[in-house]
C-alpha cells in the first residue's frame, strides 16, 4: 500500500513538473488576479510578484500546484520560472501576450519533444484571447521549416487542448483557383521581396524542382493563407527558427521578411529575447547575431 501511494505520487510530480518552465504558479486561491500592466510598470514588488502577476494573467489556475511539487526536489527552478520566464521575459514591452503566446507555441512546436509545455501554453494561447484557428494555423505554418513530423504532433496537442476547453471551430480549409506557382511567387515577393526570386533563380542549376516547391508550397500553399497575419506569421517563423538553431541563413532572410512586414527592429529583437526561456541563451545570442547584421545592412536600429 505504501508503495502505491509513493507510486502515485511520483507520478503526481512527474505530471506537474513536466509543464514545469509553463505552468508555475500557486495553489488554488492563493494567486491574486493582479493586472500585468500594474505589476509590470509600477517598479513595485519582486520579480517573483511580478512574474506571479504575469503568469496568472496569461494563464489563469492552470499549474496551480507546480510550485509546491517542486519543493522536494528542485524549489529553486520553480523560483526560476516564475522570476526569470515570467518576470523578466513576458512582462517585457514590445510584444502583446497573445504575440508572445503565439511565439511561444511555435518555438515549442519547433523542437518537437516538449508536449507537456506545448499542452500548457496553447491552452495559454486561448486564455489570452488567440483564435483557435490561428493557433492551428501557426502549427500548419511551421510545416516548410521543420517538417510534417513536428506539426502533425503539435496538432495532436491542440487536439487534445481543444477537447479539454471545449472549444469547437470550423477548421478552414483553402479554397482559390489560381495557380498555386503565380500566386506563390505574388506572396514571395511580398513577404522577402526581390531577394526571395533570386534565391528560387539560384536553384535553377541544381534542383529547379525544390525551387518550384519553395514557391508553390510554402508560398502559394502555406503562407497564402488567410487565417494568420503576416506579421504573425513571421514572429512565428522567427521563433521557430531560432528554437530549431543552425539556420542561420534561413533565418537572416526571415528576419529580413519581419521587417518587410511591418514589425520594428525592437519587435524582432524582442521575440528572439522571448526564446530564451524555451530554447536557451546559445541559439538566441546566435540569433541575435543574424538579426544585428540584417540591422546594419538595412541601416536600421533596434532601440
């Protein structure tokens, strides 16, 4: 019997920790539901107060008893998660939480083995007001980057979400009869511009099919769609670039297309520190390094 109930306990634990760097929090009634903007720009309070505040702001009681499993074993990563995730990086400017939540989703969906965090953080997604519609779109948009595998188990996840919250939607499905390379290279060049149909040109030597692909699929199919903005779309591309790491040259050109777009050096910037909690300094400094030679060659500034 004692074994039983240690069994079931570790696995408590396991359960809880498993979303630990998504789903800190306090037990149930003890978190006040304090305004963000208040805890975030009075300078008043602890980082911990402040990422509590942000925390139960973009999530509600979710996670409530994380904290406390974490006593036993590892309290300070608790304290962590709440202080630095939340504290530091989410109560930031620059990004809106439902922009923050969306580059989360992707940049957890991009490395493909954190389904507990994926689960916590499109429910997030949804607390804080992102569609249900957008939130699959930004899964189907990581498709051309990392691949069906990971967007096949992501959507899995927000399955899994959905039917917890009982949301329900009409999935939309594409429906336009133009040819998809006319309408693709329309939506390249708009995204990246002129740059983006000499890369499809320098392919013509090599693999003028996987050009064709670039174009019809990723731009005619995906990033055609309407149920995503471009500016979404790219703070999405970035994020997921940055948490897969070593693409650096796909992400110079995307991080080009998020200016194109209408986001500002400082956003970019801003999505890139966002990362960090969810993939780790090397590959956001990496990042970084890319988006501050885009910077200089377009002569613009981050701050």
């Amino acid at each position: 019997m004692n074994d039983a109930r240690t069994t079931a306990a570790m696995t408590r634990r396991a359960t809880l920790t498993g979303g630990a760097l998504v789903g800190i929090g306090l037990a149930e009634g003890l978190l006040g539901p304090a305004p963000v903007a208040a805890a975030a720009t009075s300078g008043a309070g602890s980082r911990y107060e402040r990422g509590l505040a942000v925390l139960h702001e973009t999530s509600g009681r979710r996670g409530a008893a994380v904290v406390e499993s974490l006593r036993d074993i590892a309290p300070d990563l608790g304290r962590f998660v709440v202080e630095f995730a939340y504290g530091d990086v989410y109560s930031r400017a620059g990004l809106d939480l439902r922009e923050r939540e969306l580059s989360t989703v992707a940049a957890l969906a991009a490395q493909g083995d954190a389904a507990p965090q994926l689960d916590f953080h499109i429910d997030a997604a949804l607390h804080v007001g992102v569609r249900p519609q957008e939130v699959v779109e930004a899964l189907i948009h990581i498709v051309p980057f990392m691949g069906f595998p990971r967007a096949l188990n992501a959507v899995g996840v927000a399955r899994k979400v959905f039917e917890d919250r009982g949301v329900t939607f009409e999935p939309p499905v594409m429906k336009d009869p133009r040819d998809r390379y006319l309408r693709g290279t329309q939506k390249l060049v708009e995204i990246d511009g002129q740059h983006g149909l000499e890369v499809i040109e320098s392919l013509k030597d090599i693999a003028p099919d996987l050009g064709r692909f670039v174009v019809e699929f990723t731009f005619g199919d995906v990033y055609h769609r309407p149920w995503l903005s471009p500016r979404r779309r790219q703070l999405v591309t970035v994020a997921a670039l940055t948490a897969f790491g070593d693409v650096a040259p796909q992400l110079r050109v995307h991080i080009g297309a998020a200016l194109n777009v209408g986001l500002s050096p400082a956003q970019v910037v801003e999505t890139l520190i966002h990362v960090v909690p969810y993939a780790g300094f090397p590959r956001v400094l990496n990042a970084i390094g890319v988006a501050r030679e885009v910077f200089e060659q377009r002569g613009v500034h981050a701050h």
